[in-house]
C-alpha cells in the first residue's frame, strides 16, 4: 500500500509539472506597463472628458481594467495558474480596452459633450494599452508551447486574427522553467521506480 501511495505521489508530480503555466517574468512586467498605462489613462480622462456624460463610464472601465491587470500580475507568480484563465482575462481586458476606445472616439466627436483640450496623449495612451495586451497573450501562449500550459485558448475574436502567427517562436535555445520542472520530476518517478524494484 506505501509503495502504491509514493508511486501515485510521483505520478502526480509528472503530471502537475506538465499542465500548469510556466511563470513569466515578461508576463510580470507586462502587466506593470499595463498597470502604469491605465494609471495614465484615468488621470487623462479626468483632465479631458469629466464634463462629458460618459466620464464616469470611461473611470470605471479603466479601473476594471487595472482591477483585472492586477489579477494577471498575481496569476503570473502562481506556476499552478491555468494558461486558458490567464487568456481568458486578457481577452476580456482587450474587448474592455477597445470598448473605451470607441467611447472616447465617440466623445472627440463631441456626441456626449464638451472635451478639454487635445486628446492625442489619450490615443497615444490607448493604442499602447491595445499593444501590451496584444503583446501579453503572445508571451502566455509562448510560455505555454515552451513550458506546457493547459492548451492554447484559440477562438480570440477578429479585431487581431493574425496575432498568433509567430506564436512559438523565440528563444529555443534556453530551457523554460517549465520543462526544466517537468524534466526534474520525471527523474524523481525514475528514481522512485528504481528504489521499489530493488526491493
């Protein structure tokens, strides 16, 4: 029975090393850009768009978006996250993102009342959003081809189908922590297989 437990035990080891999300610092880093840039984007709103009817709108989206960036911070150091949650919530991040860029085109347009001033800065701030975004899911699906994350979150909508094209690619001559994981607990199982057949 104690060599049943201790071999389910080191199966299970295997198993978890090859269907969790290989942690990023690149991911890290990128949700602090996305961070910082909402932080941005919510004093821009204030300064250009506070006597417009969607203000309060524009607010409370941006600090949904920081909300669920911060999420992603905290996945990006959990090994065990799941890579289809952390893609999840950064398509739900990039339709938000893109939501108040149609909210904010619609207010330079004066449909929802006075602007102040030139809201360049604000656009400027917004395709950066857009980019980091963009850029987070490849790194996520990258991380996951090279470190074996749970599948690959396919089925993102249309705004940027060609995003995944150089999915994969990058850095083939380094190990990811994943599969140094993954490759560290298959020689506890052999070892453990080893030690019992001793015996």
């Amino acid at each position: 029975a104690m060599k049943t437990k201790v071999l389910a035990l080191a199966a299970f080891a295997v198993l978890t090393a090859s269907s969790s999300y290989a942690s990023s610092a690149t991911l890290v880093q990128q949700s602090h850009q996305l961070e910082t840039i909402v932080s941005e984007l919510r004093t821009e709103f204030r300064s250009h768009y506070d006597h417009t009817s969607v203000y309060a709108h524009l607010v409370n989206d941006a600090r949904a978006i920081e909300h669920q960036a911060d999420h992603i911070h905290q996945l990006a150091h959990n090994y065990y996250a799941s890579t289809r949650h952390i893609l999840s919530d950064l398509e739900k991040i990039d339709q938000l993102a893109h939501h108040v860029h149609e909210m904010v085109d619609a207010a330079d347009s004066g449909r929802y009342g006075h602007v102040h001033g030139s809201t360049r800065h604000v656009h400027g701030l917004l395709n950066s959003l857009t980019t980091v975004i963009h850029n987070m899911e490849k790194t996520v699906r990258h991380d996951a081809s090279h470190g074996g994350g749970h599948g690959h979150g396919h089925g993102h909508g249309g705004h940027d189908r060609g995003h995944d094209d150089d999915h994969g690619h990058g850095d083939h001559g380094h190990a990811s922590k994943g599969a140094v994981e993954r490759e560290v607990a298959t020689q506890i199982v052999r070892e453990v297989f080893r030690f019992f057949s001793r015996r």
